[in-house]
C-alpha cells in the first residue's frame, strides 16, 4: 500500500480540491508533531467516528490496510442499499407518470371527438 505521508504529499500537491489540500497539509504538520492518525482525524472533525474505530483498532493490530479495506465493503454495502431503496420508489413513480401521460394523450384525441359528437345531435 501507499504510506501516509505519500497521501497526504498527493494531497498537497493536487490543485483541484483546495479542502484536500487543506487535509493533507494538516496531517503533515500533526504527524511531524507526533500525533496518531485518529487524533488527527478526531480533530478534523469531518470524519466518522466509524472510520477513527476502524483505524485505531487497525493500528493496535498492525493491519489498518485490512481494517480499512473492511469498512470500505460497509459503507459500500450501506450506499447500495440506499440506492435500492431510492430505486424501489422511484419505480412507482416512472409508471404513475407514464400511466398519466397515456391518459392526457388520450383525453387530447378523444375530447374533440366528443365535441364533434355534441354538435351532430
């Protein structure tokens, strides 16, 4: 795996998102300051506290790449549910406004013919 400090350097280095930058730039300065990356992460105050657990515990066993690579599957696990989710309601959705659309389409061909109809009798 890469090393933090070749992160947090990418991180620097890249133009495109200054808050990136902001948070390679402050892991840098906290790391050569002695403090642990879930200190550091606590302090940003932009993470979950889910994500420091997993780290602290992945830096007591010596596998943070495992333990980050597992709650990478969660959060994954949890976006594909909310995607099922909003996905299950919008397909009452599409067929409520198809089945309107069918009914206007026929209301805009019949209705003349119904004026034509009344003028007859």
């Amino acid at each position: 795996g890469i090393m933090l400090q070749q992160i947090s350097k990418i991180y620097i280095n890249q133009s495109v998102d200054p808050f990136l930058k902001y948070i390679g730039e402050f892991t840098v300065n906290n790391i050569e300051n002695g403090m642990r990356l879930p200190e550091i992460f606590k302090r940003l105050s932009c993470f979950q506290n889910e994500l420091i657990q997993f780290i602290e515990q992945g830096e007591k066993s010596g596998k943070l790449e495992i333990e980050l690579n597992i709650y990478s599957q969660i959060l994954l696990s949890q976006i594909e549910t909310k995607i099922n989710k909003q996905k299950k309601l919008i397909k009452p959705i599409k067929f409520l406004l198809l089945g309107l659309l069918i009914v206007s389409l026929y209301l805009v061909i019949m209705l003349p013919m119904f004026d034509m109809m009344q003028s007859i009798k």
